[in-house]
C-alpha cells in the first residue's frame, strides 16, 4: 500500500492506496533557500538592462508598484531596497509613489497597507490604490486591447514594478509587466485582455505565444522606461530566486526557477487524478480553489476523473461566478455567454465549463451537494467514496495519478 496524505483546509487527509494504481504523486521539488540577501544581490546585477543607480535622475518622478494582501509577495522586502536606491541618488520624497497594483481588487485599509509596508514607509511616502489615481489613454494593442494605465504610472519617467513570480493559470507566470498591466489598468482595459483568457496558449507555463502575456506585454511597452524585482517562492513561502531589470528577460529568468519548482514531468495521463486544492487558504471557496483544477486537468486523460479535495467553506465564492452558474442550463451554456462578451467572474464559470466538457469532477467538500451540482460537479462525503466510484467507472486496472498540492504544481508529458 502506498500512502498518501492531502491538504484539506487546515488538515490533512491520509489515503491508502494499492501500490500498482499509482503512477506518481507529484510534489514540488526543493530549491535551496537564499533569504531577503538574493534581493540586493539581484538588483545589483539586473538582467538586460543597466544598474538603477545609473537610470536615476535626480528630477526623476518614480512608481513603485506594490502587490495586494491577496498576494504572497514579501513587499516591504522589496521595497525597502527599492528606497534606499532612490534616496542615495537624492531623488525627494515628494517624487516617489507607492502605488498597490489592485487590478479588479478591492481598495487596501490602512491597517493593510501599514502590514505590507511598515508604518515608516506610510508616513513618509505617498502610498494610493490603483484606481484612486484615475487612468490615462495610451492607445491600443494589436490585439485591440485598449490601453489604459493609473496616472502616477504613465506620468513617471520610471516604473518599478515589484511582485512574486509563481505559475498562473492563464496568465502563464505572475509577475513582470504583469504587477503594471492589468495591475494599474483600468477596467475596461482589464476585461478586454482578460478576454483572451480561452484562446489557444492561455495556459499555465506558457509565455511565448500565450495571447494574454504578450497583450499584456505589449500594453506595458506603451511606458517610456520600466524595471522590475521579482522573487520566486516556494511552498513556505521563503525566497529561492530574485531577478531585477528588463520586464521580459528578466521575468523569463524567474520562470525558468519557478518551473524548476513547480513543473513537474509525468510520463502519461492517468485515468483518475487524485488532488488537493493545497489546504487553506488555497480551497477558502471555489473562486480560489478552482487554479487546482486547470493543473490536474492536465494530468488526466479524456473522459477521466479529477477526485478533488477542497472544503471551500465560504462556498463557490465570488458573487457573478456564483450567478452564471446557477443561471446555465449546461457547460455549453456558459461559454456561449461567456464569448457573447466578457464579465469578470464569469471568466470562471467559462474555465469551469471548459473543464467538465472533457472530464468529470468528484468533489469533496463541506459544501451543500446542490451548490456541487451547481458547479457540474458530483459531490461526494469522502474520498474514499469518491474513488471507489471512479475506479468503478474507469474499471479496475485505472492508474491513478496523485496530486497533494495541484494548486502550485503543473504536470507536462515527458518520454524520458
């Protein structure tokens, strides 16, 4: 017997599983641990581009873009070196902006704004959510997304762009231009980029020739000088990686180190895909949890199963996702909605619906068996339950493939 233990909420949930159905269980690998010291290190050896010390000017307005509390970038880290650049080439205060990349987030308190920066740094510095700025038209992408950024953002003769780089789903990466565009884009700008969401090449791990990377990318090219620090995570959220300069190359230097994590190969697919969302705060609801799914659904065959552990005890989550499921009669449905025109939130219900048109979905929750259908999900009390059913539907010989943290993890096909 092999045993296998899954994150569900705070706990763990311990399996026992026969030894010849598994195929592999699939945990990110481990990258030495380098500490706030990779920071400084990074931005003294900036990647396709010069030191800062030599871009600064002493007349210069700078943007510093920040991550949200929904993010685990570790931002006063980030800044603080940031600052201590500016002010030894004696740019003034009064020319530095801290701006929170929100996106379609809601506005930071004080009290969160003092938690990622420091009272400090509060005090002394301007400090606005995105949208407080109001926006600027710059043009368009070839694509036809118009772009539209915060003002302190397009009238700074420098951006710094901070952030954590980790897969995303269809994004390929976070970030890079990523923290600038649609993290300080208004919300038209938002939506039509997020609208290329479910063409080819929007996908996790893909950055050339993912159609809302380069869109994104392409907006940011709109600014007349950029720079970015990214650092790279693992699991406990300690830092193995940090990159600073050109907002493309050294951006693809950092996903280079996140794959290293978090891609993991796999030889075939299985015919069930046994996942964890990764506990809380990653299955808090649906919205969040449902990242889990778009990796494990590359690990399992057409016509397969996903057992799914998520407790989601705030439920499906977001309030228009939770709409335009209830309001479909079928997956069909939703993406048929979904390209009549963009709606954030439904964004997620046409990810879910693609899903279900090509596996099934046994899900293990605490949410209500009808809110589970909601989802086109079956619901399930247990995941033993849940994998007799599918073993039974897939027949005896199913090799399973396990995947205790699918929220972080990204199979891909390998022949070695």
């Amino acid at each position: 017997m092999k045993k296998i233990e899954l994150p569900y909420g705070r706990g763990i949930v311990d399996l026992d599983l026969e030894e010849v159905q598994v195929l592999a269980s699939l945990e990110p690998h481990q990258e030495t641990i380098l500490g706030v010291s990779a920071i400084t290190k990074a931005l003294a050896n900036p990647i396709a581009q010069e030191p800062l010390q030599e871009l600064l000017g002493k007349t210069m307005k700078v943007s510093i873009l920040c991550s949200d509390i929904t993010r685990p970038a570790p931002t006063r880290q980030l800044i603080l070196p940031l600052l201590r650049l500016l002010q030894n080439a004696g740019i003034p205060d009064s020319q530095i902006t801290l701006l929170f990349a929100l996106g379609t987030h809601r506005y930071l308190s004080d009290q969160e704004k003092t938690a990622l920066l420091g009272p400090e740094i509060l005090r002394q510095y301007r400090t606005i959510n995105s949208p407080e700025d109001g926006f600027i038209r710059l043009g368009n992408t070839h694509r036809g997304t118009q772009v539209e950024l915060a003002r302190s953002v397009v009238e700074a003769d420098l951006c710094l762009a901070t952030g954590n780089v980790e897969l995303h789903y269809y994004a390929g990466y976070t970030g890079g231009a990523k923290a600038i565009f649609p993290g300080a884009a208004s919300p038209i700008s938002i939506c039509q980029n997020h609208a290329l969401l479910l063409e080819p090449g929007a996908s996790a791990g893909i950055c050339s020739g993912n159609p809302v990377r380069e869109d994104l990318e392409e907006a940011v090219d709109f600014l007349s000088r950029v720079s970015i620090l990214n650092v790279v995570q693992n699991e406990r959220k300690e830092i193995v990686g940090a990159v600073s300069g050109d907002f493309r190359e050294a951006h693809r230097q950092a996903c280079r180190i996140a794959d290293r994590l978090y891609k993991l190969p796999i030889r075939q697919q299985a015919d069930i895909v046994l996942a964890s969302a990764g506990g809380f705060p990653k299955d808090l609801n649906m919205y969040q949890a449902h990242k889990a799914l778009e990796n494990a659904r590359q690990a399992v065959k057409p016509g397969g199963i996903i057992v799914f552990l998520a407790e989601c005890p705030e439920g499906i989550g977001h309030p228009v996702f939770t709409r335009w499921l209830q309001e479909a009669e079928s997956p069909a449905a939703i993406l048929e909605r979904f390209h009549r025109g963009f709606v954030f939130g439904g964004h997620l219900a046409a990810r879910i619906a693609r899903i279900v048109q090509t596996v099934q979905v046994y899900l293990i929750s605490s949410m209500a068996p009808a809110d589970v259908r909601t989802l086109f999900f079956q619901p399930f009390q247990n995941p033993v339950e849940a994998l007799r059913e599918a073993i039974k539907q897939q027949g005896g010989c199913a090799k399973i493939l396990c995947m205790p943290y699918a929220g972080s993890t990204l199979p891909y096909p390998s022949l070695e």
